[in-house]
C-alpha cells in the first residue's frame, strides 16, 4: 500500500536542511508520495526509515541505465500516462538488430552506421542508441565474436543480447561484461539460467513471455532468484499488440502499483518493409516503449522516428529555446548585416538555416522571448522596441558594427518606429516575413 506524504513526513529525520532540494521535509514527503523524487535524494534518512519506505517510495517503473558512459540511455522512471499531464522523462533507446551470421563485413558495417548516426535537430543530438546481435548461428563461439567485434566497431552503443540460449548468451557476456549488455531473453524455462548470468556480471535483463499474465509471473520469478533491473517483452508484434499491451503495463505500474509489470518495455518491430516498420516503430515509440528494435537505421527512417521521438519527449509546457546572445553566420565584418529575432529553438534554426543558405555573412542577434516565436512574443509582451533596444545596446554588437542598421523580422514591422525613437541613431530596416525569402533578401543588399 502508498504511503501517504504525512505518513512519509513522520519517517524523515524533519531537519528540513535542504540537501534534498527541497525547502522543508515535508515538501520533499509529499512529492515522495507522488513518486516525483527517488529516497535517495534524502542523505539523512535512517536505515529503519529505509526498509519502511523503501517498496512504498520506489518508483512505479524501475529506472536503470541501458549501456555505460556518456551515452548510456535512462530507462523507466515515467509517472503519467499522457505528456500533457506532466511530461514524459526518458526518451526510448532505438536498437538495429543484425544476426550473427551476417559476416565480418556487415556486422562491422552496421556498426559503423550505428556509431555515425548522430545528427542535429533543433539544438539536440540525435542517434541510434543500442544494437541488438541476434543469435542465429547455434554456434556459441561465433556469437561470441561476433558480439566483441560490434562492440569494438560501436563502441558508444548499447548492446543487446538477443538470444534465448544460456550458454551462449554467458559466454557473450563475459566477452562485453563492461558494456552492461542487456540480456534480451530470459524465458519461463531459462529464468534461472538468465537471472544467475545478471547476476554474475551485474548486467539487466529483458523478460520474454506471451501476454501480461505470463510476463507478470515471469518478472516475479525473477526478481525471487534476485534480479531487479528488469525490461519486459510481452510479445506483442502488431500495432494493435502494442498499443494494448504497452498501456496495460503502464496503467497497471502507474495506476495500480502493480509491481510485477512496473519495468521499462521492449517491442521489436521487425519488418520485410521498412516503410511499414518506420509506422509500427513510431506507434511503439507513442506508447510507451522504452526499446524498439528495428531491422536498419537508413538515414530517412532515422530523421523520422528521430523527430517524432523528440517531439514526444519534450516537455510540452516548457519551449525548446536557444541562449540569448549573437550568432556569427559564416565570417561577418563590421559591415555584415545584423538581424535579430527571437529563442524559439524552430525559429532560431530555421532563421539561421536560411542566412547560411544566403552565403551572405551576418550577425543574427537572438533575443530570449521564454521561447516563443516572433508573432507569440510581440503579442505576449516578450518582443517589444524597449526590450529589443535594451537588448542590443547591453550586447556591445554596436562596437562591432560601422553601419547601426538592425533588420527586424517583417511579422513586427510595425515596431520599427518605435525601435528607432529607443535606438538612438539606429536605422531600422524591417526584414522578409518569411524566412525562406532571406536569401534573397540578404543577396539583393549585397549586389
């Protein structure tokens, strides 16, 4: 049963020092009881308190590390069924699946890919996360190397064991133990097998079994021979399998407290077509996968499931914005253009996009509107000719420029009056509306 906030409170040292980020004890309590904060965070908390609070205040999905280093992935950890209620935290890890018997070449290829899959979005590196080795051979010497090369060729990504054969699984294990590889199929029969492995090498391991009953049983033997960091596959293939199964786990970890399914979720959504795969991928990515196994990484599909993996995982109530400061576009003098226009990362990104398209070396001022695009700004207060002038004169761009002209976006044309009264022998020049008329713009001043 939860433990109420005021419950929780009476188990806490009530020193209210703050190490928890917190003002008082009963602050961090009560966000303890909505399972906004880990125990952890309390470093003053007796043992007693410890084994008390410690099934009541665990998260209702577990939260562990997928792969090491800097580019380990966070899973779990989720609290709402929907983003809009809060957010979703841990944006789910994309693995490429390749067999063992693929060859040298190809195992080394894909890694590659893997490894090079990195790209940009709106101030955000994006890639491909994890590789899942599939064991196809038989041949448990085979896997072995061919799970040490990937690693070797990879070595950033997470790996994922998938293979449902103790021995060989064991002997891939201690070629990458450092890795934490996951290993991805621990069944009904081999549980014990699987579970003494993570145990061994302190790796996790992904439950696979039919239905949520099974899984739901399956997680629980596992836990009872001692493994905690659990992923669960509950076989579900289709679309519909999915959305039904990956939202029953979720409701039933979220609403119920039901621990047995309270862990992170895997779907392989292997394909023959990868257009068909990209859709199912992008349905397991909307509900609540935590993996997603797909057959190739072609850069298309990537930008694809990429985008729509960022858009879900990024706080709804909080705008993507870029820092306020002046960009250099290309290698601007003292008589390069200076532009100007709001954080708003997609606006930021696609303003810039386009005066790189010019080939016209500019200044493009950015100004912190909390995030909101031009029109957003003006009409919210944020975008004034106060504001842009207090902007400008504090950034110490008019040592840097011989003519004091400032290109103002054409949506707020109608502050460029006030803009010059505050500007004090600024000339304000209002810009383009859009902003794929900036290269011609900029070009026409330039001739």
């Amino acid at each position: 049963m939860a433990l109420t906030g005021v419950q929780i409170f009476k188990l806490l040292p009530k020193t209210n020092c703050k190490k928890c980020g917190f003002p008082t004890c009963l602050a961090f309590a009560m966000s303890l009881a909505q399972n906004k904060v880990e125990l952890s965070k309390c470093p003053d908390v007796s043992e007693d308190a410890k084994k008390t609070l410690g099934e009541a205040s665990a998260p209702p999905i577990r939260t562990f590390n997928l792969g090491v280093g800097d580019k380990a992935v966070k899973m779990g950890g989720e609290t709402v069924l929907f983003r809009h209620d809060k957010k979703f935290f841990n944006p789910c890890a994309l693995a490429v699946n390749i067999k063992d018997t693929s060859g040298d070449d190809e195992l080394a290829k894909i890694a590659v890919e893997v490894a090079t899959s990195e790209m940009n979005r709106v101030g955000q590196q994006l890639r491909v996360d994890a590789i899942s080795v599939e064991y196809a051979s038989n041949d448990s010497a085979l896997y072995a190397k061919a799970v040490k090369l990937i690693a070797d060729k990879a070595p950033d990504a997470a790996i994922l064991l998938n293979c449902k054969d103790a021995a060989a699984a064991e002997a891939a294990v201690k070629t990458i133990a450092a890795r934490k590889p996951l290993l991805y199929g621990a069944t009904n029969e081999t549980a014990e097998a699987m579970a003494n492995i993570a145990k061994t090498h302190g790796v996790p391991i992904c439950a696979s079994a039919q239905g949520l009953d099974a899984l739901s049983a399956l997680t629980e033997k596992l836990q009872g021979l001692g493994v905690n960091d659990i992923v669960l596959d509950s076989g579900a293939k289709s679309a519909k399998e999915i959305i039904e199964h990956n939202t029953q786990i979720r409701r039933s970890a979220l609403k119920k407290n039901f621990k047995p399914l309270g862990f992170p979720v895997l779907n392989c959504v292997i394909r023959d077509d990868s257009t068909l795969e990209a859709s199912i991928a992008s349905v397991a990515i909307a509900k609540y996968a935590s993996i997603v196994i797909v057959s190739s990484v072609e850069k298309w599909k990537n930008l694809a499931i990429f985008t729509l993996r960022q858009n879900l995982y990024t706080d709804p109530q909080v705008p993507m914005q870029v820092d306020q400061k002046i960009y250099n576009i290309g290698e601007p003098t003292a008589d390069s253009p200076l532009m100007i226009t709001t954080n708003f990362s997609l606006t930021y990104f696609i303003v810039s996009g386009e005066v790189e398209n010019s080939k016209v070396p500019s200044r493009l001022a950015v100004m912190d509107s909390e995030g909101l695009s031009v029109l957003t700004a003006w009409a919210a207060g944020k975008f004034t000719a106060a504001k842009i002038a207090q902007f400008i004169k504090e950034s110490g761009i008019e040592s840097q420029v011989s003519h004091k002209e400032l290109i103002i976006p054409g949506q707020v044309a109608i502050l460029s009056g006030a803009l010059e009264d505050k500007l004090e022998g600024w000339k304000i020049t209002v810009g383009p509306r859009e902003a794929n008329a900036i290269p011609t713009f900029l070009k026409s001043r330039a001739s």
